[in-house]
C-alpha cells in the first residue's frame, strides 16, 4: 500500500501532448484556456516550486549543472512557457513546502514582470520590450527562472518551458523506489501465502491407512472420515527409555562374580524382578477398538 501510494502521484493527469503543446510559447493543437487549466494546476505549481528552489541556488554548481541538464534534455528553457506570462496572485496550496525558496519566489505562484507576458528581470536576464523604441522599456525576462545559455537565445514559436521535464525528473527519482517497495511488499506477501499454504497442507504421510480406504470402497459409511476419530493412538509404556539403552537402567546393577575359592574373576548385572515395558498401539474407529501390546522382559 505505501508502495503504490507513493507510486500513483508519479502518473501524469495531463495527456502528454497537452503538456508537450502547452509548454510552448505559441502552442498549436490546445487553446489558451485548455493550457492555462494545466499550468496554473495545483499539480504544475508543484513542480513550479521544485524549479524555484533549484533557481533559489543557481549560483551553486550542482543545482546549475542540473538544471541546464534538464534545458539540455528536455529542450526547453525555463520553467514556463517563454513570453507567456499570466499573473497568479494564489499562494501555494499548504501541503507544498517552499523551505529554501526565496521569498519572492515563494509567495505567489505565477509572478510577472512590467510589461505583460514577461517574467520578473534576473540577474543573468534582462530583455527589452521593444529594443526599437527609445528610450528603451525594461520588461523582464522573456524565459522563466532560466538558466544556461539558453538565455541568450532569440526567441521562436517553438520555444518551450521545461514543466513537463521537471515532471519528468521527479517522477524518475520516485518511480524507481516506489517500483522497489511495490516489489518486495509482493514478495512478502507471496511468502506469506505460501507459508500459510505448506502449514495448512496436509503431510504425504499423515493419510488414513488403505484398509480403512478400502473399506470405505465396500461399506459407505467408512467414507466418512470425520466420525474416524484418533486414528493411530501411541501410549509410551513405563521403562521403555532404559530398555532401549538411552538412559542408564536403575533396576540393573552390576557385582563382582567370584569362583568357589572366593577369588574374583570379573563383573556381572544383576536385573531386578521389576517389570520392563514395550509400546502400545492402539488403533480405534467409531465400530471397534484393536489393541497390540507387546511386553517384554530381560533375563539377568
């Protein structure tokens, strides 16, 4: 259960072209509302919040290798789609944490810059609104928290953000495990299952005798096998153990033998006159009761 828990967020709720169209800067096959409906989705804007802590630190070689690692794979720029900005006042839903995101990233989910359709200036992006105009209008950033030398790239209808890679990325580090907690809870399960299985299985040799088979062939009522109770009975008969040589026998002691002339000439065993036992089988069905007993003694 936990396993597929924390595999199920993994699936994407968007259909794939969706995403791949929506990400562009002019999309193709969805309309503006049927886009926006994915964007500013509660599911979108968590993985916003993933992108902005890697942004957070950009200046960290790490989390810059791997976000132009994921613009490298992903053929994207940025987080959203490039010059299509749409301001979105909502904070983030509660269950989403923005430890290590910078306040002004973390508190609205979609945040503009001057001029409509840009994004926020950054440090290492400044674009024009209109580079022809004088004097010269700063509207922001055309890509969204980008980084690497997409950047500098002009910008084309093709362009795309990278929201559908990061869903991508994060779903591969939970996918993986998820599979692997999924596979050993099976695992477990089967085991248990099959240890119920060989516990509950009856043994080859603990089966009724043939002649009891073979009555129920003849007489109806030995089918039964319910009504035969106590099939093989074995009563463990005083002394058996010292018979059998496991234990020393107190009843037997041991004395010098001597000749006639009283010298001595080795040892014997005495055995008392107490009575050594044997086992008793007692074989019983609900119409009669068979008894063997075998009783032995020992000669001194």
């Amino acid at each position: 259960m936990v396993g597929l828990n924390t595999y199920t967020p993994t699936i994407p709720i968007f259909p794939t072209d969706l995403m791949a169209d929506c990400s562009r800067h002019a999309p193709e096959i969805y309309t503006l509302e049927e886009c926006n409906a994915y964007l500013y989705s509660d599911r979108v804007s968590g993985f916003r919040l993933v992108w902005a802590a890697f942004f957070t630190n950009v200046n960290d070689e790490d989390n810059y290798q791997l976000m132009t690692q994921i613009e490298d794979e992903g053929i994207c720029c940025g987080f959203g789609p490039p010059l299509r900005c749409f301001n979105d006042s909502r904070p983030y839903p509660p269950d989403r944490p923005v430890d290590g995101v910078r306040s002004n990233l973390a508190g609205q989910r979609w945040k503009c810059g001057l001029i409509e359709f840009y994004y926020p200036r950054q440090s290492n992006c400044e674009d024009y609104a209109d580079p022809n105009v004088l004097p010269r209008v700063l509207g922001g950033c055309e890509k969204d928290m980008a980084a690497g030398n997409c950047v500098e790239e002009a910008l084309e209808d093709s362009m795309k953000g990278c929201s559908e890679a990061v869903e991508a990325y994060v779903a591969s580090l939970v996918a993986g495990p998820a599979i692997i907690l999924m596979g050993t809870s099976f695992m477990n399960t089967l085991c248990m299952l099959i240890c119920c299985c060989m516990l509950w299985k009856r043994k080859e040799y603990d089966v009724f005798p043939d002649y009891i088979n073979n009555q129920a062939k003849v007489n109806p009522r030995f089918a039964n096998y319910a009504k035969i109770k106590d099939n093989v009975v074995v009563v463990p008969v005083k002394d058996y153990i010292y018979e059998k040589g496991f234990l020393p026998d107190p009843n037997k002691k041991r004395r010098k033998k001597r000749n006639d002339d009283g010298e001595t000439i080795g040892e014997e065993t005495v055995t008392s006159d107490l009575e050594e036992g044997g086992i008793e089988l007692t074989t019983q069905n609900n119409d009669n009761i068979s008894a063997i007993s075998s009783k032995n003694k020992s000669e001194s």
